[in-house]
C-alpha cells in the first residue's frame, strides 16, 4: 500500500476508501455542517439545544464533532428546534 501524506490523498485513494465509503463520509460532512451552521444562526449553544431539543448536550457535541453518526430519529429531534427537517431529493433535480 503506498504511503500517503494528506487526508485527501487517503480519501481519493480506493484501495482505502470505497467510492460508497467516500459518499457516506461528504454526506455526514455536510450534514453534520449544516446542523452546526443552524445552531449558530440561531444563536444557540449546545446546552441551550440540549434544552429544545431533548438530546443530552454531550451527544451533541459528540455529533458535532463527528465522533458519533448520527440515528434519524436523533436529528429529527435536533434539526426541529432548528427550523429543519430531512428530506429524499432526487440526485438529478432538474428532471
């Protein structure tokens, strides 16, 4: 296996990183992201979530820094508070 220095290196190469594996992980990136970027928009703390949302302030912060993934039914109670849902888009939206 060659050696790589980057984690993008690591990312791009497949013998590590399966294409799905790839998708799965800029998923829970960018999603993970957003819910972030919604708690500070609202000017919320972890805690103050914790407190609507009904999640424990340390799993939060465990999601927020990506230690755990996170159960449907977990951001749902998250992403509420927030002004947010989850929905199945079709990959292709201009069809």
């Amino acid at each position: 296996m060659k050696q790589v220095k980057t984690f993008s290196d690591y990312m791009n190469d497949e013998t590590r990183v399966s294409p799905a594996e790839r998708e799965k992980i800029n998923f829970e990136i960018e999603l993970i992201g957003k819910m972030v970027e919604a708690r500070q928009q609202k000017g919320l703390s972890q805690r103050e979530l914790a407190e609507i949302s009904g999640v424990k302030q340390p799993a939060i912060a465990r999601l927020e820094s990506m230690k755990t993934t996170p159960q449907i039914d977990t951001l749902f109670k998250i992403l509420n508070p927030l002004g947010y849902t989850i929905s199945i888009v079709p990959l292709d939206s201009t069809k």
